[in-house]
C-alpha cells in the first residue's frame, strides 16, 4: 500500500511538472483523488448579470484574431468589458480563490460577469496576459468593480472585512444605471 501510495505521488508530481497542457479533466481525475484542494465550479461557462448580457466564451473568440497581434484587440476587450459591466471577476472554474469570490457575491446577491479563462483555450492564455499588462496582476481571480480594478481574491475579502465592499458595489450599480 505504501508503495502504491509513492508511486501516485510520484506520477502526479511527474505529471504536473512535466507536462504544462495537461487536460483538466487529466485534473479532475488526480482532484477527485482527494490531492488537490480545490473543486470544480458547478456553472463552469459564464454567469450573466441579469441587466447586461453575459460575454461568451464564443464572444471573446470571435472578438479576438488568430494573429499574434490580437493583443491590442483583446486588450479593448477587457477595457470595454469592463467598462460596460458593474462588476467582472476573470476566473478559472478550477480555482479555490475564485471560487471563494464567486461565492462572496452570491451570498451579497451580486451577479458578477464571470469569465472562465481555463475554457477559453488559447483565447483564455492571451486575455490572462492582456490582464497582467493591465493590471499587473497574473492570478485570477481578477476581480472589477465599476470599471476599477479591484485585485484578486484576497483583496476582495478584505474589502468586504472592512465593511467597504457594499458600498463599491452600489457605486458601481449606480454609476451603470441600476437601481
């Protein structure tokens, strides 16, 4: 048994070092294992704000080109993205920490446009690093409020610590014609 047990965390260890595409059904398999600490997001495409129309993942594919210069592209995406929704979380459906943000807002009643980078294929690598040239910030998830960028994770649950949350995100409601 022991020997078992080495050998699965010597293949897992293997396999996340060895192997950068791996599939992430390849990581649901080693999650449902029980070694990783994280779960997959029951909704893993896009949650829609009621008012606004939710961004596809087919959206961002069709406003991004194939060629290497789509990052200027890409990048007035993001900014008009986030300029036009309230409130946008870019997220990956496996990611405790955006996990931990979703389900902020929910318990808050708010419906953040989430965008799941991990099923946007190559899309989803180029509108992470399109975010860090923006931002400055890789991680997801990468949270904006009323066209502000918020930070990640932490930077959230410390806003909604303070008590200074709900007031960001009445602002931001008010600012796009929300009542």
């Amino acid at each position: 048994m022991v020997a078992a047990t080495v050998n699965l965390a010597n293949m897992t260890w293997t396999s996340l070092n060895s192997n950068p595409a791996i599939s992430f059904s390849m990581l649901s398999g080693i999650r449902n294992l029980g070694m990783l600490p994280f779960r997959r997001c029951l909704k893993p495409t896009v949650i829609g704000i009621a008012s606004w129309p939710p961004l596809r993942c087919s959206s961002v594919k069709a406003m991004s080109s194939s060629s290497s210069s789509s990052g200027s592209t890409l990048e007035e995406t993001v900014k008009t993205t986030v300029a036009e929704n309230p409130v946008v979380v870019y997220s990956k459906t496996w990611c405790s920490y955006s996990s931990q943000v979703k389900s902020l807002f929910k318990s808050l009643q708010v419906e953040p446009l989430v965008v799941e980078l991990d099923q946007l294929g190559l899309e989803g690598s180029q509108l992470q690093n399109v975010l860090e040239k923006i931002t400055g910030q890789y991680t997801v998830p990468n949270v904006f409020i009323g066209g502000k960028h918020i930070g990640g994770c932490s930077d959230t649950l410390q806003l909604h610590n303070k008590g200074e949350l709900e007031a960001i995100l009445a602002e931001a409601n008010g600012k796009n014609g929300q009542t």
